[in-house]
C-alpha cells in the first residue's frame, strides 16, 4: 500500500464541555490525522513542536507506527488550543490559541519523503500549503483542510491552493462562506470548478457529502448515544479517507465513497473520547465492523454488498 | 395495487418567506399526502370542509384521481393557518391557526372504505387517531403523523396511538420532545418500544432516517438549490412514502428503505413551489427521475442496482 505523508499542527488542548473538563491533552490536526490514517496505511509526519512537548506524546505516535522523524523540535512553546463546546456538542467557541512555535513555522519535507504520494495537507496558511506544495512531488493525491479564518483573511491564496489539489475538504459553513451562498450544491459546484477531482463538505451530526463531476455522495454520521468531544472530528476525517485511498491504491468514484464512509467512521470513534484517545485505541477490527454498520445505514438493499473486508490483506 | 385513506385536514394557508407571500392557498395535511399517494395507488381523503372552501379546490383532488366522497362540508370556515418562515427556510412560526369546521370534527370513514388496507393518520388530536382506528377494519399498514402539541398536552394519548399503528412518522424535535433526549438513536429505540414496526424520524433538509428493530436507514434530502416553501413537506413524505407501499403491497425492510425515497422525493417537489402546486404539477416520469437520482446519492457503487423501474406496472 502507499505511503501517507500529513502535514500540520501537533498541539496541547483546553477542551471544556458541559460536561467536564480536560487541560493539555494531546491534540492538533497531524496527531489526530495520522494516528487515523496509520490503521490504513504507514504515515510520515511533518509538523514542528516546542521544548515543553512531552517525548512520551511523540512516542505515542511512534507506538502506532507514525514516522515522528521529521517532527522537528524548536525552542519555544508548542502550539495551545483551548476551546468549549456548548449543549449540543457541534461547533466549539475558541477560548484562545497560542501558536508558539508553530506562528513562524515553514514545513520542510525531508527529501525522503517528497516521493510520498498520498499527502493531507491540514489546516495552516494556505501560501504555506502552496509553499509545501513545491516540495512533494508529483504525489499520486494531496487532500486538503483549511478554516474559516484563511478564507476570511486570504481568500483568493484558498481558492489557488485548492486549485492545485485532488480532494478539497470543508465544512459546511466554510463552503457557504467561501462562495456566499447557502446552498450547498452550487457552493459545491463553484469549488469544483476551482480544479480538485473531489471536494467533501463535512456536516458534523448531519455526516459529509462527497461531491465529483459524476454526482454527489451523501453519508450520514455514524449516530452515536454519546459524544465526550467533537475536536478532531474532520482531521480524524481526513486521516480514515486518505488512509483508506493510499490503501486502496485506487482514486475513482467508487474507492472515494467508501474513502467518505472511512473518515466517518474513524471521526465517530475520535468524538466518543476526549482527545486522541479513541483513535489512538482504534484497532482496524473495530473500524471493519463499525464501516460494515456505517454501509447498511446507506444500503438500501441492506446489507447486500459484493464488497470485501477493507483491511483483508493486512490479516492471515 | 392496495387502495390507501388518508384522514386529516384540508386547509387554506398564508405563508410569507423572507422573499414572497401567499395568501389563502390550498394546503392541509390531508391535500398535500392525498397528492403524492396518488401517484402510487387510488386514494380517498376523509376529510372536512366549510362553505368557504371552493368547489374548484375539490375538483383540483378530483382531477388527480383522488377521491373526494367522503370530503364532509359543514356550515362554517374551512381551517385556516397562518405562518412564517425564515430565511433558513427551515421551521415555521405558527401566526395564527383557525381550526373553523375542523375544530370539533369527528372523521367518519363511510363502510365503503372502511376495508382500505393502506391508512395514514395525518396530524389531530391523538384521541380522534384512535376513535379512527375504531372505524377501520384489520388494515394492512397505518401510518401515523402527530405534533409537539399533542405531545405537550396529551402524551399518554400519543403513545397510545403509537401503540396501535405500524409506522410512526415525527420530526427530530417531535422525537426528543417525546422522548426527552437529545439522543435521535435513543428516541427511536422508546418509539419503537411502544409497538410500531417502523419509525421515520424527519430531519428537513437533512433528510429523513427510517428505524425498524433490524437497523436504521439514513437519507439526506434531495438536494435543491431553491426551495420555494417547505409548508407540507412532511406531509408529502407520508404520501410517497405510503402511496410506495400500497404499490408494492410488501412491508419488509427494503421496501420501507426504498418507500422512504419515494417520501423524500416527494417532499422535494413539494418544498420547490408554494402550496400544492409542485406536488400537484408531479408525475410518474418526473418523480422517477429524482428516485433514481437520489439512490445514486446513497449508493457506494454509484450507480449499480437491480431495482426495476418503481412504475413500471403502470406503464405500457
């Protein structure tokens, strides 16, 4: 199978529910990526982190089979995110963010890895993104991320990065906002016109729909009884689809639905814990029999599928 | 094909958007299932009307093969409702309701169609669902609508109801007021409880959920990139989605799964235009088209199913 090469933030989180309270737990959007896409596929990580950050944390990683060897270590703090969440577990209110040495941080793909063909692309300024972009090459698939702040303060940097990759992935609100529309399908249509292959707009509870020029695919969220924290829900995303591409070493219609249906899955097991707890505990098992649940929720002939088990040929 | 009966209200509705508005058309539970039924099977409406209502509103039903007989006309008005939408488009906010002859109706479903194997009970009071029960014999499938209304003043009475009939159809807020939890999976698992052999929980522009006791299935709403008024939406859901049972004549888990796209496909229209208009306006072809294109939105391998044309039958 390919490789998987992430490249963003590895953070310490604040994370208030109404419910409880967690302070410093691991976070960002390479750890939750990575550590998802590792069940599909060996990942690489390119990021950057500061003197306070724990080596038992990169070793968590490291236990996981994530390459932490272009994980540089700078003088200073490493990047802190503390944000709460009200009743309804969806959109978080962001209490403060200090970027440390993550503010004036310019990836540097190792020349090891500028061969890797499956690379996300997280959330960080899009004129880096198109920076990192020069220095992978000619990679088979590059996803994207990015927020709300970018598309407010660099729109048109957004709409070339976006115009440079395979798989743009955006939240609903983002979509909106980017095109200033409320609906979704021409907003989806504008982004495609952009130039990616796919894009995939994330809508929390409601699940993500993926959109090409062949048509749309809309998968619910994996309906859970209980959510602790929804942070990392679309990196957790990002980690189980591109995962599940490298895997599958294919990127047509069919491998980019169930790539969706992947992402939700490990999404559902990343917001059941706080932090990246679920997915760090998240066996490919677990995942094979949670996607098998997630597919009969959109079959209409339920349970008819001519599909094989997803991670068959990793198992005797 | 089975015959089907709807029971519930015909109305004349002001409805303002941010962008139009409309004043004393069609509308009613009753007007808007009756509509999308009839495009499966041969419906009759018991319903009631007061001298106001015009003749060529009856003749409207009428020409769509709907049968009006048992319509009663009593000396008084004809249910009025007034609301307002938002521009989210989403919930109404009710400005005012005259219930006029509706107001201490009894149904009289007349002997000829007692025997009517297909019943969907539109909203009312949950003690007149019952006492309508009463009045059909050993029906094969009834489907039942009800409101946070009856759920605030008459709780018992609806889970009574809900008891006696095979197919429960709320919205999400119905749902967790019901069951209060904001749990969609746990409001289902109390619905079902009570004894119905399925549950529609109705998420409005995120679709629709259906859950039998061997699994749930999830489909988003046809996606439009206008919607006119979203007055009867839930109501022309309950018509495709019956009116595609009586056609098929079995209730098993496919046929509901597939039975719950004919209801989405239905609301589609019916949210395009104001009042009845777009679900009058329907056919066969058109409504096939969508069908198809909505299955290709939850379908993994795009594309690929052994379904035959849903009309066919009708059909040279």
């Amino acid at each position: 199978m390919a490789k998987i090469l992430v490249v963003g933030s590895l953070a310490y989180d604040d994370v208030q529910t109404p419910f409880e309270r967690k302070k410093r737990v691991l976070g960002g959007a390479a750890c939750y990526s990575a550590l998802a896409a590792s069940l599909y596929a060996p990942v690489s990580i390119v990021g950057v982190v500061g003197t306070d950050f724990e080596e038992s944390d990169l070793e968590r990683l490291h236990a996981k089979h994530v390459d932490v060897s272009a994980i540089e270590r700078r003088p200073g703090r490493s990047f802190h995110w503390a944000g709460r969440y009200d009743y309804d577990l969806s959109s978080a209110e962001t209490l403060g963010t200090d970027l440390g040495v993550f503010g004036d941080w310019r990836p540097q793909v190792p020349d090891a890895l500028a061969d890797t063909p499956f690379v996300f692309l997280a959330n960080i300024d899009p004129d880096i993104q198109l920076e990192t972009l020069e220095h992978v090459r000619t990679p088979t698939c590059v996803v994207l991320d990015t927020m709300n702040f970018w598309i407010d303060h660099k729109r048109d940097a957004v709409a070339r990065v976006m115009s440079r990759v395979d798989v743009v992935s955006v939240n609903e609100a983002e979509a909106r906002q980017l095109c200033q529309t409320f609906s979704i399908v021409r907003a989806a249509r504008e982004i495609l016109a952009l130039g990616p292959r796919a894009l995939i707009i994330k809508r929390g509870e409601h699940g993500a729909t993926l959109f090409t020029k062949d048509g749309s695919f809309w998968s619910p969220a994996f309906p859970l009884e209980k959510i602790q924290d929804p942070t990392g829900a679309g990196d957790s995303f990002a980690g189980g689809f591109i995962g599940h591409l490298a895997r599958s070493g294919r990127i047509d219609d069919i491998e980019l639905r169930r790539a969706v249906l992947h992402g939700i899955v490990c999404a559902s097991f990343a917001v059941e814990t706080f932090s990246v707890d679920g997915i760090e505990a998240l066996t490919q098992e677990r995942a094979v029999e949670r996607y098998r649940g997630l597919r009969s929720l959109v079959s209409v002939e339920a349970g008819s599928t001519s599909e094989a088990d997803p991670f068959a040929s990793a198992r005797p």
